[in-house]
C-alpha cells in the first residue's frame, strides 16, 4: 500500500488515519516525492524477482490519492508498471473518496489499467453522518456522481468496488439499496474502528447491536438472490477463504508512508501513536527485513498467534480473532479477542441459519458460472423452480430500491417507520405486498411524476403499500393515505371508493379491518369475505388455479401499464366467468407442458383483464415493471387462453433476465425482419418474440403428439419455422453480447430438440 498523498479533501470524523491515536502523519510530506516513488518500487521489483511471484498487488491509498492530479498519477503508475512489471504481473488498484474524479482520470486508470475502490458509506443521511468536508457540507453528490462515471461502459474495467464503514445508527435496508443502486462489482463492509481502550458505540440496550445490523442486510441480501459481492459475508461462510479482517490466512499487506517509511497495516493507528510503525524504509531495508518485524511475523502464526480465547473458540477459523487492531488493549496489548468479538460470533450465527437459495444445478463437477447456468435453465424454453425464484427475488430488490428512492422523495416519515417495523416482526407480509406486480409501476410513476409538466405529482404511494402490509400481517397501525379520485388502493386487497373522502384520509387499521376518515365522511371496513360488504369497498378477487391463488386484477390504478384499454372493475358474471376459463387453462398448460406450468406455478401472481376490442378480439400484453402479471382479454376458450399465459408469460421472464444481463449489444438502431410482424423489430424485441414462440411451439408439438387436434400439428409446424427463422436472423444480425449469443444458442438448440420431437 503506497501512501502516495497524506492529506485528504474530506474531514470523516472516524478516520483512523486523522482522527484516532496516531497522528505521525503531522510530520509527514503532503505527497510522496519521486525519488521515494523511485525507491519504494525498486524495493517491490526487488523482492518480486528475488521470490519469483507471479503477482504483486499495490494499492495507492492516502489520505487522498487523487489530490496528486492526473499528471501526478501518471507520473506514479508509470513508475511502477516500468519498475515491476519485467519481473511479475502488477495488480494496480487505488482506493478514493472520488470527490475529485473526473473524465481525464477515469482515462488514465484505464490506460494504466488501475482498479478504483469508492468509499461510500450508503444514503445521503448515512454517508453525510461521517465523510463531510472540514466546513460541514455534504460530499454525498460528488461520490454518486464518481460512481456514475466508473460504471460507464468506457470506464467500467476499473471500477472496483464500494467500501462502507458501518454506523447502527443508520437504516441498514436505505444502506444497502443505495448501494445496490451504484451496480458495485464488490462491497467491502467494514466494522468501525475500536479498541478495548475506546470501545465501539453500542447505542440502545441490545448486546450486539453490529451483529443485529448486519444480520438485516445480509438477509436482504440472500433473499435477492446475493445481486452483488459482499466480502464480509462471502469471508464468514465456512470455506469462504480469509481477508485482513478475518480467517487465519498469514497477513500480507505492507504499507509505505509518504516519507518512504515501512509500517505495519495501517488500521493499527487506531490502538496508539506509532503502533504500526517498524524503524524501517525503503531506502535502506527490504521486503524481507520488514517481514521479519515482531509485529508482522506474530501475524503469520496463523491460530496459535492468537489469545487463549480465541485459540479455544470454536468459530476460530472463520473469524480468525478479527482485525488485529481491534484486539489492542492497555497492558495486555494485542494479546485479546477483538473488541467485536460477542458481534462477530452472533454474526456467524446469523450467516449460517440463512443459507443462500440453491442456484440450478449444471451438473457434477460443472465449471458452469451462475450467470450462464440460469441462462441456460431458461433455455430449455421454461426455467425450473429455483430459477424462477430467483428472478422473482430479484425483481424484488429492484422494488425495494424504488421503494427507498421514493423514500427520499416522500414526505411522510411515519409510512416508511411502520414499513421498516413491519419488515423486521412481519417480514411476510411486507414481501406479500412488494410481491404485487403493480406496487413496482407505483413506484416507477411516483419517480417519474415530475418529467411531464403541468400534470402534478403522483401521490405518494408508502402509506398505502403501508397499511396493506399491516392489514396482512395484522398490525395496528394508522396513517394519512392520499386520495384520488375519491379512492384509496391498497395493494392486493382493494379499493375504498368513497365520494366526499377529500385528498387525504386517515386510515386506523385494526385486526381483521380498518377505518377510513376524510373530507365529510367515515368507513369501517371489514376483511371478513363472510361479513356483510362495506359500502365503497370493492376486494381484489381472486382465483383458485392448481398452482395457489391468482388475482383477478381489475382495480389498482397502476395495472393500466400496457399501453392497452384496460378493463374497468368486472361484474360478478363476468369476473366469475373469467375466473372459471383461468383455471382451466391454468389445467390445460398442466396438461400438456408441465414445465411450463411448473414455471407459471412459480412466479404468475394476477391477471389483468385487456378492454374489448372489435378490431382485435384476442389479444395479450406484459409490462416490464410488473413482473408477475399478465394481461390477456377475457376469452371463453381454455385451450386458447392457455396458449396466451404460456406466450405472455415468456415475456415475463426475459424482461426479469434483462433486468439483470445484458443479452443485447447497447445503442444499435439495427432493425430485424422477422416472419410475425410485418415491421422490422429491434434485437431485443427479436428476443422476446423468439422465446415466446419457443414456448408456443412446444404448446403445439405437445398438442399434436398426444392428441388429435386437427391443427395441432400444422400449428406446430407454423411456429417452428417462426421461431427458427428469428433466432437464425438475431444470430446473423451479430446484435448481441457474448452472452446474449450464448443464450440464443441454446435457444436453437432447445428448438431442434422440439423439431426432433415433433417428427
């Protein structure tokens, strides 16, 4: 570690370079000069050479690396790739606070080939807690906006990463979605600085108040299917390989200070002043002079260079006795468990009673990655049980993220108290309401409510998504709930329609009901579907199908998402008369794709009714933000509204995968003819046909093989030769990514398989 700057833009009161014991650097030289460049990278070529590593890290690290400009940097990493690179591979990575990152120096770490780490400690309240400037004011824009430039496509190989220092304070679900929000390759999560002498804060009653935190986002984090690297929990599960923070791998990290001075790791100017000092530098001593200092060496002893308390823990090769800084107390040194031992040991509790979800197998001994195995899962044209749960997990972190971006934007406090409340003695029933197709386009239009202009803002949807958790999970609870038009919506249950409710009601929920006050009027609503029905209230129907309920949805405002008429509320004979036609269908898929039914089983939640249409009698939609609904017009046939779930169910799942890979190359105007439509389509919507008619195909050949429909067969072979012939141009069209191709590959595959079956 290349401490190439000593002094730093931000002013973080839990700096431990700064703000803690140590404070050599008051004596140091703001930057590292060029001759001690010069010698500290002979010194690293050196001991390369000597030992005949194949890699060498080096990390430029500060205070602020960046306060060098872009002529300083270039200067530095020249050095070092001229130095080092004759005698091993250099991994060159920096860690910034990004406040000063900008287009010239995304280019150079490209150039240079650098991997940048982004300190960032989650949500504006959460980040400005600590990294402020020395006048107070907030750095929060300037890292979001450094993080928005490494994620470029141009600067993408030298993003990194995010390190977050924890606070207990803060709300660990806006943490996480705000770092979810930045795509981070990986997130280093790091336990604040202490020792035995200046303990951790430890707020409130709770004896393990990091291990609670933590153990909320690593559930989170499991139950959206692990979206992106979190060290800290990778580490602590067993096998999961060692960092700095934890296991017993021998300590490996160096630091040389501005002034060429060797130390220790420097999270050891948290225990006292001079702690990770050796005497040494790179003038006049090597890597291994520095290796054989006491306090480097006790750390490469492995379990026996720890206390007796952690020699006869039996968790000890996973926590490893944590950060060796932590350990420092008076008198006894740093001969002691960490100072977060009681955390840490909960914490393995935590990891170990939640293992994440069982991702498709790919066979014995298969070196399939994650990514390609689900791809190819969903290649077979259905997708299995664990495959669909994963993307519905996915589909809703995403949710949760708007969720918490409207948090931000909302004026309402008490909605998001009772949701973080609910989430912790409830979390079901607040899953049951995020789950809802139509809570997402809620969000998506609250988000985007203030592009048109003169149309007002959308009302705030958190106190309705609120209440409809509390009513499921059976909380008393009351909030202010806006009204529109006369109606409040509460996500799967219903809609109160209620003339004179005016633009806000109080809504007081009780077990089993809940009581509307507004305007010049008041309702008591009661969920019992034996109770006598409450005036204005109109209940989500629902239908039982072989694979659990599935909603009726014909009144939450944001179903009307498909750029088609939407069915105003059904009638009873009407909605009843669809219902019976869904579960048939539902059992004519069972009948003749199981796998396909299997997949509507695990992830098709509420239909939406499609206004009639002369012109169009039969028709069919999906919409990207509501995954877990589709739209179809009400039909009296089974067999043919089977073949409609099949079809618009495909879309679904495609739109979840690209919500997470990209299949297809960005920024194309390239258009694709294909035999279904007689307008040439984009790739991503060759995609979506080609899957689609996939499933439609195997609808058909399974028809023609075990019945005698007398057009199944003919049917079979018309979406075969459909289907073939757009995979066959969105392959020629040299339109998508690697891994779009893979995935249209297998496709071609899962279809001559259909063709092979259907001879």
């Amino acid at each position: 570690m290349l401490k190439v700057h000593s002094r730093c833009d931000l002013s973080c009161d839990h700096c431990y370079v700064y703000q803690h014991a140590d404070q050599t650097w008051r004596g140091r030289p703001t930057r590292m000069p060029p001759a001690t460049v010069q010698a500290a990278a002979r010194r690293i070529a050196e001991h390369a050479r000597e030992h005949e590593l194949p890699v060498v890290h080096v990390v430029l690290h500060g205070g602020e690396p960046l306060l060098l400009g872009a002529a300083g940097l270039r200067e530095v990493l020249a050095e070092l790739r001229t130095a080092i690179t004759p005698w091993a591979r250099l991994d060159l990575r920096m860690q910034t606070n990004g406040v000063l990152l900008d287009d010239e120096l995304c280019r150079l770490f490209v150039e240079y080939d650098v991997r940048v780490g982004v300190s960032f400690d989650g949500d504006r309240a959460a980040n400005d807690r600590h990294r402020v400037f020395a006048h107070g004011g907030s750095s929060h824009d300037l890292v979001r906006r450094a993080l928005a430039l490494l994620r470029r496509p141009e600067h993408r190989a030298s993003y990194a990463g995010i390190l977050c220092t924890i606070d207990v304070r803060n709300d660990p679900d806006r943490v996480y979605e705000a770092l979810l929000a930045e795509s981070p390759p990986r997130v280093d999560l790091l336990l604040p600085h202490a020792t035995w002498d200046h303990p951790p804060e430890r707020p409130g009653p709770e004896p393990t108040p990091y291990a609670d935190w933590l153990g909320r986002l690593h559930r989170r984090w499991v139950d959206d299917g692990r979206p992106m690297s979190i060290r800290m929990f990778e580490a602590l599960r067993p096998g999961g390989g060692g960092t700095e923070a934890f296991g017993l791998a021998p300590a490996d990290v160096l630091v040389i200070e501005a002034d060429g001075s060797w130390e220790q790791v420097d999270s050891l100017k948290t225990a006292y002043h001079g702690a990770a000092g050796t005497g040494f530098d790179v003038f006049d001593h090597s890597v291994d002079e520095v290796a054989r200092h006491p306090g480097v060496a006790v750390r490469q002893d492995g379990v026996e260079g720890l206390c007796v308390t952690c020699r006869a823990c039996p968790v000890v090769d996973r926590c490893g006795g944590g950060l060796y800084a932590h350990r420092w107390r008076t008198g006894s040194g740093f001969d002691n468990p960490s100072v977060y031992c009681a955390d840490l040991l909960r914490l393995i509790d935590t990891v170990d009673a939640y293992p994440p979800p069982t991702p498709p197998a790919s066979g014995e001994g298969s070196t399939t990655s994650p990514v390609d195995g689900l791809l190819d899962d969903l290649a077979t044209g259905h997708g299995s049980a664990s495959t669909l749960a994963l993307l519905a997990d996915t589909q809703l972190s995403i949710t949760r993220a708007l969720l918490a971006a409207c948090r931000d934007g909302s004026g309402t406090t008490a909605a998001w108290e009772l949701l973080v409340h609910l989430d912790q003695v409830a979390p079901e029933a607040v899953r049951a309401i995020l789950a809802h197709p139509f809570v997402r386009p809620g969000l998506v239009h609250r988000l985007d409510s203030s592009a048109p202009p003169g149309l007002g803002a959308a009302a705030d949807p958190l106190p309705a998504i609120a209440v409809a958790a509390a009513l499921r999970a059976g909380v008393p609870a009351a909030l202010h709930v806006p009204v529109r038009a006369d109606r409040i919506t509460l996500p799967t249950l219903g809609s109160l329609v209620l003339p004179g409710l005016g633009e806000s009601a109080e809504v007081t929920v009780r077990p089993g009901e809940f009581q509307v006050r507004g305007g010049s009027v008041a309702q008591t609503v009661l969920l019992d579907p034996l109770a006598p029905p409450s005036t204005g209230w109109f209940p989500t129907r629902d239908v039982s199908v072989p694979g659990g309920r599935l909603l009726l949805e014909d009144g939450d405002p944001y179903r009307d998402c498909y750029g088609q008429p939407v069915e105003s509320r059904l009638d009873g004979p009407a909605a009843r008369a669809l219902g019976r036609t869904l579960a048939a269908a539902w059992r004519v898929v069972h009948r003749d794709v199981p796998a396909h039914a299997a997949a509507l089983d695990g992830g098709l939640r509420a239909v939406v009714p499609l206004a009639p249409d002369p012109a169009r009698p039969l028709r069919s939609a999906t919409a990207r933000h509501a995954f877990g609904a589709v739209a179809v017009t009400p039909h009296a046939d089974p067999e043919t509204m089977a073949v409609l779930l099949v079809h618009e169910w495909q879309h679904a799942k495609l739109g979840a995968v690209l919500d997470l890979y990209d299949l297809v190359e960005p920024g194309q105007g390239l258009r694709i003819r294909v035999p279904w439509r007689p307008d040439p389509r984009p790739p991503e919507g060759v995609l979506q046909g080609v899957y689609a008619h996939l499933a439609v195909t195997q609808v058909w050949q399974s028809r023609a093989a075990a019945t005698d429909h007398p057009d199944a067969s003919a049917h079979a072979a018309h979406f075969l030769g459909w289907t073939r012939d757009g995979v066959d141009a969105l392959l020629a069209s040299r339109s998508l990514t690697a891994t779009g191709e893979r995935f249209a590959g297998q496709l071609r595959h899962a279809l001559e398989e259909t063709r092979v079956g259907s001879r």
